[in-house]
C-alpha cells in the first residue's frame, strides 16, 4: 500500500476490519470507496454494502482510546493502544484554516461505524502487515480489545446539532492540519440516539 502514518494508517486498517467483519455477518457487495488515503473528497463515506435489497453508505471512524494494559498504553510506539477514554470524538471541524464542516455534519453516508480498538503494535508493523493478504494481517495483527459502534446518521446529526456547543473543541491533527473534535462520553449519546448497534470483540472472530 502507499506510505501512510498515523490516523491515516489507523483508518486504513479500520477499514479492512470493518470491510470483512460486514462480509462474516452476510452483508453483500461490501466495498471500500477508497482504499488510500490522499484521494479526493468522496462525500464522508468510506464504506458500502448491501443488505435487505438496498446499499448502506457508511462513515468508518479508527479510535484507539480502548486499551486497558498499563504497560501498553504507556509504551509511545504502541500509538494505536491509547488509554480508554470512555468517548466518542465527532468531527466538526475539518480543516481548522478553511472553517469546512466536519463530517458530522457533512457526510452522507447513511451510518457511523464507529470502531474502538487497541492494537498492540508500533506503526511500522502495522504498516507491513497492511502490505500482506487477508490470511496474514488477520492472524497476526494484535488487537487485544476491540468494540464496534454502528449509530445511524441522520439521528445522530440531528441530536449532534442541538448539544454539540455544550462539549468542549479539541484540536486534533489530521494529515498535516486541524481540525476541531468535540468529544462526548458514549454513554450520552447511546441514551440518545436511538437505534444504536454494539458488536464486542470483532477482530478475533476474523482470524
């Protein structure tokens, strides 16, 4: 694959995940819309598939706030084993010097896959073993916790744009610039906004 960092090599793996967990439990014509990064604005949607006769045009968000081990999160190489942090983080800002909306408010995808994972390798080895088939990354790829959060869309951008001022912006750097989070305990949101789906430990049901 192309030279990727940080939350963008993050991303692509959550992609790659998500892709094939959607394929294990009989969703159709699952498919990446851009499998690297540096591409085009392609509408907030990272991801379709089709169930129950139609397509599903998701948004899938890395988030590495999900480990438990002491020793792991405090290791700096291990940047995708943070602490938990027990939140969901929306952008809604994307690029802190053009003020352009966030995907919160701009995406169109139908879903936010949400996906939570402590991965337990420094960059490098996860970028290598994105470089190798499914058969590899998926046997030796050390995710010692994960959780999948699928909210729909529209539900949560509605109730996004009556509370978001109440949470503090965060500046979080995305592929050389800005942009502005707003990070909300999950707990909050999951009361809210109805029709939340969570899958625990999906990465070992892929090996």
């Amino acid at each position: 694959m192309a030279l990727v960092t940080g939350q963008a090599l993050l991303q692509c793996a959550a992609e790659r995940i998500v892709a094939k967990h959607f394929d294990r439990v009989g969703m159709s014509d699952v498919t990446v819309v851009y499998p690297w990064p540096g591409t085009s604005n392609h509408g907030g949607v990272d991801l379709t598939y089709r169930t129950a006769g139609r397509t599903v045009k998701a948004k899938v968000k890395a988030d590495p706030y999900f480990g438990r081990d002491a020793l792991k999160t405090g290791n700096r190489e291990f940047s995708f084993y943070r602490p938990e942090g027990g939140n969901y983080g929306f952008e809604a800002i994307a690029n802190a010097a053009t003020r352009e909306p966030g995907w919160i408010f701009n995406s169109e995808a139908d879903e936010l896959v949400y996906y939570l994972c402590a991965i337990a390798h420094c960059e490098d080895e996860v970028a290598a073993l994105m470089n190798e088939s499914d058969e590899v990354f998926f046997s030796e790829l050390r995710v010692d916790r994960d959780e999948l959060h699928i909210l729909p869309m529209r539900e949560l951008r509605a109730w996004f744009e009556s509370h978001f001022e109440e949470y503090t912006p965060r500046p979080v750097m995305l592929s050389g610039h800005s942009a502005w989070f707003r990070f909300v305990p999950r707990d909050i949101v999951d009361s809210a906004v109805a029709g939340v789906r969570v899958t625990t430990s999906v990465f070992s049901r892929l090996a």
